[in-house]
C-alpha cells in the first residue's frame, strides 16, 4: 500500500550546540511520512512491531483531505515497514 523510498531518510530534530546528535534510528516514539501514489501521509508516536516492521497512528493527510483518503481513516492504526519512511522526525 506504501510507497517505498529508494533515496534514503530525512532526520527532522531540534539540536541543542554542544550536545552530541543521536544515532539516527526509528525510535518510538518517533513521528514519519510515509506516501502514498507519491502524496504524504502522516504517522505519530511509532512503535517498533519486530524486525523492520512498524505501527503508528494516522494523523494527517495530504492538502484537501481531511478524514480519509485512500482509504485510511485519520486516528487509524496502521503497519508498515522501514523502507516505508520518507522523513522522520524524533522528540527530544
């Protein structure tokens, strides 16, 4: 159902100078794009489900869409895979 990236992650997180960078993994936790015929679809508060595989809530669509699109309700749980993930963007 997700696209898949082909290109490599883009880390998204607040750096404090003097503070080393964490190692750039999924955590949970964390917040991803995942895509969709190339159209961005928000996940929050990931969780790792074994492997390469992951969890998450839904929690925003692309511009126009507002509860659903293709099929993917807003607040819906969903599974995917690290190669899934076009950005993520790890709390502090």
């Amino acid at each position: 159902m997700f696209d898949i990236n082909e290109r490599g992650l883009i880390f998204v997180r607040e750096h404090l100078p003097g503070i080393p960078l964490p190692e750039l993994e999924l955590r949970d936790g964390d917040d991803v794009t995942l895509k969709i015929n190339g159209q961005n679809v928000n996940i929050e508060n990931i969780r790792s489900t074994g492997g390469n595989d992951y969890a998450g809530t839904v929690s925003g669509f692309p511009h126009g869409y507002f509860t659903t699109f293709m099929d993917i309700e807003l607040g819906q749980e969903v599974t995917f895979r690290k190669e899934n993930v076009f950005t993520v963007g790890q709390r502090a």
